[in-house]
C-alpha cells in the first residue's frame, strides 16, 4: 500500500511540473508578443532600483527558495549550456573572485597582522609569534582566498583526511602570497629569517629561501651598512614605513634605529652619535634592543631602593671565555686562518635579595672580623654524616627506579613522597637572563679578567666612580681560573689603590658546571685502572668502556665531557642494579614480583647497599690488617692474603660515583646545603685527584660561606648560585653551564656569517642570543618534526645488562682473596682520606694569605683612605683573625692540621705584584689541567639526565 501511495505521488508530482512547464512556454510565447525577452525579464527582476516594490516577488520566487541560485548558475556553466553562455558566467565569476580575494589582501595589509614595521624589534618581536594562531587569524581575514587554495591544493580522497599538515601548507601560502602583495608583510619572513639564523643556516640558504619567499633577505636580516663606521644611532620622530624590508626599532613612543653600538658604550654616547642612514638590519636592531632592555633593568633596579619598593631585586653577572677561528675564504698574504680567544657574559636577575642586604660595608666589616679557616670548618659533623647518609641511599633508590626496569616504575611517586630533607632549599621560580655583547677580551690574565669585569658593569650602565656602584655588592660567577686571576687582581691593588678601583665592592661566586667537570676528570682518572690489564681488572672504568664497545679514551687526551660522563654514570648504575641483586638473593627482573618485596624492602637494600659496598671504612680495615701484617714480616699471618684490591677499588669507585650524581641531583633540585655537604668533601678530595686549583678554590668558597660573607649576603649567594630559566620543579642549573650553553649557540649562529665574521658581528648576536634560541625551540616544536626541544637521553638497559653481566661473571662486588694477579692491579687510594693527610701545609698557607690580605684592608694608599676608612669600618674592631677563633684562644685544635704548617706568607699572597696567580707557593702553570671539550650541544644541555 506505501508503495502504491509513494508511486501515485511521484506521478501527480509530474503532472504538475509537466503543467508548470507548459504555462511557462505560454508566458515566454506572449513575451515574444510583445518583444520582451527573458533576458529583459531577467534584468529587470535582478536590478533593485527598477523593479522597486518588487522585492517580495524577487524573494520567494528566487531567493527564498534554498538552493534556486546554484542550481541556476550550475546549468548555465553546464556542458550542455552554448560556450557563450559558459564563457561568460565563468568570466564574471572570476572577476567577483578576484575581487573578494584582493579585498580580502587589502584588508590583511590595512590590519597590518603581518607588518613588521608596527612591531617594535624586541623580545616580543621573536618571543609572541605563534604560527598556529597567525594562520588561524588569517583564514579568518582570508576566507575566500583560504577556500580558493583548499580546493587547488587537495583532491575529494585527500579531503575526507585532512590533517593540520594542509592547513598548515595552505596558512604557508597565503604568507606567501601576501607578502608578494605588500612587502610590509613582512613580519613572518622576518622571524623566519631570524630562525635560521638561529639554527646556523648558511647565507646561500638564506638567499635561496628569500627568492622563494620563505624568509627574509639576508641584507634584511644583518644590515648593509659598513661595520667599521657602524654607530649607534638614535632618530626620534613620528613612526613612518620602512622601504622594502627596513625595520626599525621602537622603544617607547618614539621610534629609534640603533646602529651597531661599540661594546659598553654607554647611553650619553649612543644619544648623541651621528645618525647613519643606511640599513641597520633586524639583528642589530634585536640586538640593540636586548642591550636598551638590560640598562633599563639595571636602572630600575637601582631605582628600587625608595619605599614604594621594598624587595627590590639586582642583578648578577656570569662570564667564561669564548675561542673559536676566524677563517679567510683565501690564504693570501696578510690574511690567514686566526684562533680568537674573548669573552661573552650574562647578567641575570637575583631572588630575594634586597639592597640593604647588599652593603659593601657590612662586607667588609665581616671580612675584617672573619676567623680563619680550620679543619674543623671543613669535617663533616655528625649530624651531616648522617643526613649524607640518607641522601646517597636515596640516590641508590632513584638509580634502581630510574634504571630498574618498567617493574619498579610505580614507585616513582613513592620515591618522590621521601626526598630528603632540605635546610636551604632554593624556591621555584624564573630567573630574567640577559645575554650581553661579546667582548674581544682575553680573560686568560689578570689583566684581561679586570677588563672584562669593567667593561662589563660599563655595559649594564653603571657608573664605575660613582659612590652607588663602589658602596653596593655586586656578584659575578665564573669558572674556578677566572674567580683566581680576578682575585689575584683584588689582592695586588687593595692597600695600594684607591679602595674604589680594588673590586672590594665585587664578591665571587662559584661555577657548580666546571665543579662537576673536575670531579667527573677525577673519577675517571683515579678509577680509570690499566687498560693494559683488560679482565684482569674487571672494575676498573678502561674496562667497562671496552666492554661497552667505546671508541678508546685516552687520559692525556680526554673526549668531550658527555662521553666522559655518561661512562662514569653507566658504570655506576650497573654496579648499583647489580649490588641490589647481590644484597637481596634476587635477579632485577624478579625482585619486584616477590611477595616480600615492597618499597620499604628497596630502601632497607638502598641502606645495605650504601653501607655494604660504598663504605670506605671496610676498605681501610682490609687494607690495615695487611698493612699491620707486613709490617711484622710474618708471611704466615693469614691477614697479609686478606682483601681483595678488585673488590675495595669497586667500593671506593661506588662511594666516588654516587657523591658526583647526588650533587647532580642536588643541583636540579635546589638543595643547597647538600651541595655544600658534598662540597666539603671534595675540598679534600680534589686534592688527591689531582684538581690542586679546584681544591684551593673550595678553601675559598667554604671560608667565605662559613666565616666571611655576613648572613644575609650568604642566603642571597646561596638563593641564586643555581638558575632556573623554566620556572619549573627540578630545573634548576648551574649558572656557569647557562653561560657555557649560550656560548655554545653563539659559535652555531655565528657560522651563519660566513667568512666575513668578525667580534662586532660577535657583539652584535651575543646579546640575543636567548631570544634565538628560544625562538629556534618554538618553531621546531610548533612546525618540525616530533624532536622535542632538547637532546633525549640514549636507551641504557642493554648497555647496564652488559656491564652488570660482566660485574656478575668478574665477581667484582665479591670478595676473592686469592684473585689472579691481584699484585698487577693499582691500589686506589681513598682520596678522602689522602686529601686529609695532605691539607695540612695548604690551609696553614691559605689562613696565613687571608691575614695579610686582612691587613692589607688597613693600610693607607699614598693618595686616599684604607679600605677600611672607606667603608666605615674601625680598624681597630676586633679581628679574629689575629686570635684564631672568638675568646682569644690562639692554639688550633687538636684535630686541626693546619697547625702543623708554616705560617710563612712569602710562598704566596694570591697575586704577586706582576699579576701571577699561584696556588700554595707555584706559579698556576705548573698545576695545568687536560680539561674537557664542549663541542657539542650534548656537552652543554641543560638537562643531561632526562627525568
């Protein structure tokens, strides 16, 4: 019945329209009669004006009927339509089309979203661009024109799967197109230039993909003006329109066009140069506007001291040698390849840390009254050992959790729950960082280091003679030789200079990076072993790197500092997964599964493991017993076979190894009283390492941590000698590491250059060199392949089953007292306790400088005042110096080794008047270390650990 019904209606449907069809020939038929067309009829009803009144009937018999229109325009565009008729409605068409499409560019370029001359040149000029919204911000300008290049671009099968690939591709070439219509969209072209910049691309790739439209010129990008005559160059006004591509820089409401500023140039100078007219190009204007941005910092920071500011925070510097080649395109004579040694340094924002804190004169006074530094100040107290303690079997766990397998993965947040406790934990927060210009200042001599430092605090805009510099701290952190020469420079001049011209006012804070790069060189010497030996001495680090299937290390020529690193690192791990078994009768892949294993069960092994295998006491008791032995000459005595050298080498090597990756941890978690603790200990064992220098600069650091710096300059030193430039729980990093990873960037960018490179090229990229990168990181991650922004950490599981294999098969961590030539195998020695025995000379030189230099601080210049007088300090307030601790008891401690040493003052004063730097009566050369490279960006990550 439905179908009869449905059949009966179709019919009567077309019936209808058979009649509709018939009275429509009538009407054209009387049309005719009257000599009216279907074409007249058809103006008439389509124009407003003269079928006035008529706009009902225009509406339902056209308009109002959904889908009338198209059907219409589809048939006169049919095939079986003439080609006249095609023709021309095809025609009008493109007319209306191009006629959207250019109103639509036109409105684009009135907006000005993409026009870089509305935008100052500045951090937000990099830092705000986001290809996904400036594509959606577009497709909504653009709609037609974003329709138009869809359907060109994708066939019906590509469109049912779409991805944001082709809307990326279509968002690229509206860019293009637009900037084809007006050059002032130029906007992304220009961030795209300063991207590749960024990534090292070379000129001829910025060339080509400029000709392509993709990016900037590289004129554009780096000037065209004559570097020799280049100058600063300040023109105010109303902000015009650049020619072509031409940027300039608007700070303010004025618009300013900074040239290429001589390095600490100050600002009266830069106002009042002659203006160049020729092309500045974005960089320098970038770079110029990073410079402005830190001077203005730097002023309001010293502006901050009225009461409408309470917590004001300062600045605080970093610097560390850049060395790289200037290499000519032709040896011709006069030009030739040169090896360029400079400097380039960072000022960063402090954290907490109020100006009244920061008093040159409370400095002093606490100098002039500081004790000297006793072993006492060094040992470790009970209450340390025990919370070191904790913290390595904390370390023990975080290793097996970490590298344990998937199986011991859901107690990552039980470990979280029992990190250890803290004293001085550093809160999270984000560290403000300006990169500042290179300096073609060789800071290899005493002399370099005080340029760098002047010209330094010239460029952040201080006034070096002013009162307000000289009566303020200023904080400056740098590798371990800097810190020494700069000292060496405050030692010669105080007490015969002015006061103001002696960096009194300048206090030195450490480098916690090149810490770790000597502390990783020590443990791999002193554990490095012979690799002549091979599996005869199977715990040694020579072997585990041939286990491991390395390329070769050799000691004298060391590879860079990852490599050394992570082998150590390995080592480690494996010997803690491999212990664990040792301690709990388990395998690794079964511990977990046993019903008795449980969180509370891995922390009771974690403390086995730490007082099992990385006690240093049980190797002095095995070593003593065969030393007592021996020394009778009884040959029957059993204890001379005691021990094993395989087996004590591998616990000391555990109780090195897990001290360097604690400090790591410490450093990433901003605990630093762990860091101090550890610290302490290197302090005697850099000694037995071989790291004299560093060994005497913890002497320093710990003296004026414990005895010298007043307390509220310490908490400040101690809140920012980590920096955290996310913001982020565990990402704090050491601020010499920051300064080597942005020195890294710097040499990548500056290979863009080409051969025609030179320092004020240098000067000109180093100050936003961070806004670079950070833009490099940005666009990888919004717009390259799924790389993430930094180096992920390599796969280690075969490589810890390799070397947990060997250890297992080697029986390292087990005791074997008749070993095969075990008599062959090096004694390592217990750098602890040897760097005990050797401080005693050392510390009793070091206290016998500090005095002189106390004294020092009181004697008269031929023209002037003593530092003392300078700053407010009576000379005759009490020195503890001169009576060894408070009370007046002149004799050290029982324990105190530097009572045995001499007192004598002529072997060393920290810098003798020719500006040499000695450390404990030897000239520094003597003391030269095979340092490691920094060549690649794995050397200089900022986090190397991944978790």
């Amino acid at each position: 019945m439905e179908a009869e019904a449905r059949a009966a209606e179709v019919a009567a449907e077309h019936e209808a329209t058979l009649e509709k069809h018939t009275r429509i020939r009538a009407v054209l038929e009387y049309m005719k009669s009257k000599e009216i067309t279907y074409g007249d009829l058809l103006l008439f009803m389509s124009d407003p004006t003269a079928s006035s009144g008529l706009g009902e009937e225009r509406y339902r018999g056209l308009f109002g009927t959904r889908g009338r229109v198209e059907q219409i325009l589809t048939n006169w565009v049919s095939p079986s339509n003439s080609k006249t008729g095609r023709t021309a409605v095809t025609n009008w068409a493109l007319e209306h089309v191009k006629s959207l499409v250019s109103k639509e560019g036109q409105g684009v370029t009135r907006a000005g979203t993409l026009q870089a001359f509305r935008r100052p040149v500045d951090k937000a000029f990099a830092g705000d661009f986001n290809m996904p919204v400036l594509l959606s911000t577009l497709r909504d300008l653009c709609p037609s024109m974003s329709q138009v290049l869809f359907a060109f671009s994708t066939t019906q099968r590509q469109q049912r799967k779409l991805s944001g690939w082709y809307e990326q591709l279509i968002g690229s070439a509206l860019l293009i197109l637009l900037r084809a219509r007006s050059q002032r969209n130029s906007y992304v072209g220009h961030v795209m230039g300063l991207y590749l910049y960024a990534t090292g691309a070379s000129r001829q790739l910025v060339s080509v993909l400029s000709h392509m439209g993709l990016s900037s010129s590289y004129q554009t990008l780096a000037g065209t003006r004559t570097r020799a005559t280049a100058r600063a160059t300040i023109s105010t006004g109303s902000d015009s329109e650049c020619a072509g591509d031409q940027t300039p820089t608007r700070i303010g409401g004025t618009s300013r066009t900074l040239g290429d500023p001589a390095p600490a140039v100050s600002m009266d100078t830069m106002e009042t140069q002659p203006q160049d007219m020729r092309r500045t190009g974005i960089l320098q204007s970038l770079s110029n506007s990073c410079r402005m941005s830190l001077r203005e910092r730097t002023k309001a920071a010293g502006a901050a001291a009225n009461p409408s500011h309470p917590e004001p925070d300062g600045l605080a510097n970093v610097y560390d040698n850049i060395n790289f080649m200037f290499r000519a395109a032709e040896q011709i004579l006069g030009r030739k390849d040169s090896q360029e040694n400079g400097t380039c340094a960072t000022a960063f924002s402090l954290f907490k840390a109020p100006r009244e804190y920061m008093r040159t004169a409370n400095l002093m006074r606490s100098y002039h009254r500081a004790p000297p530094l006793t072993f006492k100040d060094l040992r470790l107290t009970r209450e340390e050992t025990g919370a070191l303690r904790q913290r390595l079997i904390w370390t023990v766990m975080q290793i097996v959790v970490q590298h344990g397998g998937e199986s011991f993965k859901p107690w990552r947040s039980k470990l979280t729950e029992c990190v250890p406790l803290s004293t001085h934990r550093i809160p999270v927060h984000t560290t403000e960082i300006f990169p500042m210009p290179a300096m073609e200042i060789d800071e290899s001599s005493t002399t370099g280091n005080a340029k760098v430092l002047d010209a330094m605090f010239t460029e952040m805009g201080y006034d070096l003679g002013s009162p307000d510099f000289t009566e303020n701290v200023r904080i400056v952190f740098g590798d371990q030789l800097s810190m020494a020469r700069v000292r060496a420079v405050v030692n010669t001049r105080v007490g015969h200079d002015d006061p103001s011209q002696s960096y009194l006012n300048v206090v030195f804070a450490p480098g916690f990076f090149h810490y770790q790069m000597a502390a990783t060189h020590g443990v791999l010497e002193t554990h490095w072993g012979d690799p002549s030996l091979g599996a005869r001495d199977p715990g040694s680090l020579s072997f585990h790197n041939t286990v491991l299937d390395r390329k070769p290390i050799v000691l004298s020529s060391l590879p860079p500092y990852r490599t050394c690193r992570d082998l150590t690192f390995v080592s480690l791990y494996a010997r803690v997964l491999h212990c664990l078994e040792q301690v709990s009768g388990h395998k690794l892949d079964e511990y977990v599964a046993k019903s008795s294993s449980s969180f509370e069960k891995l922390q009771r092994d974690a403390a086995a493991i730490v007082d099992e295998y990385a006690n240093p006491a049980k190797v002095a008791h095995l070593r003593g017993s065969r030393e007592e032995a021996r020394r009778t000459s009884d040959t029957s005595d059993d204890r001379c076979d005691q021990g094993d050298p395989v087996y004590e080498n591998a616990i000391l090597f555990l109780r090195d190894a897990l001290l360097l990756r604690h400090f790591a941890d410490a450093i990433k978690s901003g605990t630093s009283d762990h860091l101090i603790t550890v610290l302490k200990l290197w302090a005697l064992g850099f000694r037995a390492m071989g790291r004299v220098k560093y060994a005497h600069e913890l002497l320093h650091l710990l003296h004026n941590l414990i005895h010298v710096w007043p307390h509220e300059l310490r908490e400040i030193i101690m809140n920012n000698w980590l920096v955290n430039t996310t913001g982020k729980v565990n990402g704090f990093i050491p601020v010499d590491l920051l300064q080597e990873h942005l020195n890294f960037w710097i040499k990548v960018i500056y290979k863009a250059h080409g051969s025609n490179a030179s320092w004020e090229w240098l000067e000109t990229i180093s100050p936003c060199i961070e806004i670079l990168r950070q833009l490099a990181n940005q666009i990888n991650s919004e717009l390259g392949s799924k790389q993430g922004v930094k180096h992920h950490s390599p796969d280690l599981t075969k490589d810890i089953h390799e070397l947990m294999e060997s250890l297992r098969r080697h029986g390292v961590y087990s005791p074997e007292q008749h070993r095969p030539d075990r008599d062959t195998i090096q004694v390592i020695p217990n750098v602890l306790s040897a760097g005990i025995h050797a401080l005693a000379a050392p510390l009793a030189e070091y206290n016998a400088v500090f005095r002189k230099m106390q004294d020092r601080r009181a004697m008269v210049p031929i023209i002037g005042k003593s530092a003392l007088e300078t700053f407010g300090v009576h000379r005759d307030e009490e020195c503890l110096s001169s009576t060894g601790v408070p009370g007046g008891n002149t004799e050290a401690p029982e324990d105190d080794p530097s009572s045995s040493g001499s007192e004598s003052e002529s072997s060393s004063n920290g810098g003798d008047s020719d500006g040499e730097v000695r450390y404990e009566g030897v000239d520094v050369d003597s003391f030269r270390d095979v340092f490691f490279a920094l060549d690649a960006a794995e050397d200089v990550e900022l986090d190397m650990d991944g978790y």
